[in-house]
C-alpha cells in the first residue's frame, strides 16, 4: 500500500538497518520519501535498502557510527551529496548499554551519551543550515518512556539520555520555531525488537504483555507511524512534543490495577 504524505521529500532514518529505525524507514518509503537508511552495521542496511527499493520505492545506503562525531556529520552531507537536500531527519538509533550505578563504566556511559545525546546536537547542527534555505523542515528524535516517565533497574544511562533528548526537543522546537522547522519526538513503550529479545527470553515476554493494558507488546510500525504523522504537513502546527507508543503500560499506578480494571470488565460484561 503506497500513499503520498511524503512525496518528493528526503528523510534521513538513523538506525534504520532493523527495529523500529527499518520500520520508519519502510513507512516513510511508501509514502514517497526518499530515504537515507543510516545505520551501522552496513547487511543490515543493504536489506532495508533492498526491501524499500523492491517495494518500488527509493533509498540509499549510509554507513556511519553514529557515536562517532564526524561520522554523525557525515550523515547529513552525504545526504546532501546525494539528493541535494534533507526535509526530515530522524534520529532514532540508540544505545542501550548500562548498568547498575554501583559498576559505573565511563565507557558505556560515554557511548549511551554519544549516541542517543550528544547525536541529536551533532545531526540538529548539520541539517539547521538547509532547513532554514529551504523555509522549514522537520526534526524528529525517538525518546522512550524509560527515563522521561517510568524506570528501570539497570538503565540509568539509558534513561538518562532519553531524558535529555526530552528535554532538548523542547529547548530546540523553541528556537527553531521561527525558522518553520519542528522538532517532535516518539517515546516508546515495549516494542518487539532485536533489542528487546536481548531484555527479555518469550517467556519474559509474555510476562511483560500481561500488564499492558492493551494486552500486547507492540510493533516497530506502532512507531513508525506515529513517526509518518510527525513528519507530515499533517502535523505543521505540532512542535516540543513527544507521543507516548505504549499500549498504555504508564498508565496504572501499580500493575495490580491491570488486573483491577480486567476483573471490572468481566463484572461488566456479566451483565451483573
């Protein structure tokens, strides 16, 4: 199914070789955007590539170590060497080392930093410039509930970072407003990815779905398409905003009310 929300527009994708960066980048294919798939481990974005293309659609491979700082500005040139502009960058890929604080590793710290941080300033900075020549642009940064709303041993790095992209959403919509270029972000909840095979086995899984409200893990298209909405003329008036993907797991006070509201609803549906 093919549509045309983006059509004629580049979007760079970091992360884009699987996950959730190869479902925006897919997403964004087939309504028209041509697509730098960044990423890299260089097979994994030669078969996003190769998906997009045989779809019909339109990308071009990118590798680059996006915790790297000249390798994160080349991103953005070689988008420009290639298509001569850049109307939507997303900075989705992450890392997601950590740790208990009490082991603290300047190393791993560093790298979360890099990548999920210090990458928004690096890749913002380099697409600015365009995107005021050509009267505006779109900015858009995938966050996590993880940090900005709920917590989880283990992951102070991580959600430390998340937080800060928060938080540099809001500062740069601000002074980016004028220039008609918006800066929004996703925060996923539990999606089923490479990454969260590494968290949890099925079992594990399973387990987290059940205190879900909708009951479900979600997909990297559940992101992708909040992604597809940020970046659209649909959303030109959204700007220093985050969407919540979550199914509704930062909803309940204490899981014990998932199945408060489970048992409510088997009351309802009794007719008593």
């Amino acid at each position: 199914m093919r549509g045309s929300r983006l059509t004629e527009k580049v979007a760079i994708v970091t992360g884009a070789g699987q996950g959730i960066g190869a479902a925006i980048a897919r997403v964004f294919a087939a309504e028209g955007a041509r697509v730098v798939v960044a990423t890299r481990t260089e097979a994994h974005g030669q078969r996003t590539v190769d998906t997009i293309t045989g779809g019909g659609g339109e990308a071009h491979l990118v590798t680059a170590d996006l915790g790297n700082r000249e390798q994160t500005a080349a991103v953005v040139e070689q988008t420009l060497a290639h298509y001569g502009r850049v109307d939507v960058m997303v900075h989705n890929a992450a890392s997601f080392l950590g740790g208990p604080v009490a082991d603290y590793s300047e190393t791993d710290l560093e790298t979360a930093l890099a990548v999920n941080l210090k990458a928004c300033f690096r890749l913002a900075r380099a697409c600015i410039p365009h995107m005021r020549h050509q009267g505006g642009g779109r900015l858009l940064f995938t966050s996590s509930v993880t940090g900005p709303r709920v917590a989880m041993p283990g992951t102070a790095y991580y959600a430390a970072s998340k937080g800060g992209v928060n938080a540099f959403i809001r500062t740069v919509a601000l002074e980016l407003a004028a220039d008609r270029i918006t800066v929004n972000g996703v925060e996923p909840g539990f999606i089923r990815t490479p990454a969260m095979d590494l968290l949890a086995d099925a079992q594990g899984q399973q387990q987290m779905a059940r205190y879900i409200p909708l009951g479900y893990l979600g997909q990297p298209e559940d992101i992708a398409y909040a992604m597809l909405y940020l970046a659209s003329d649909e959303a030109r008036y959204v700007t220093g905003q985050t969407i919540v993907v979550d199914g509704g797991s930062t909803l309940p006070e204490s899981p014990a009310f998932v199945d408060a509201a489970e048992s409510m609803r088997g009351l309802t549906g009794s007719g008593s």
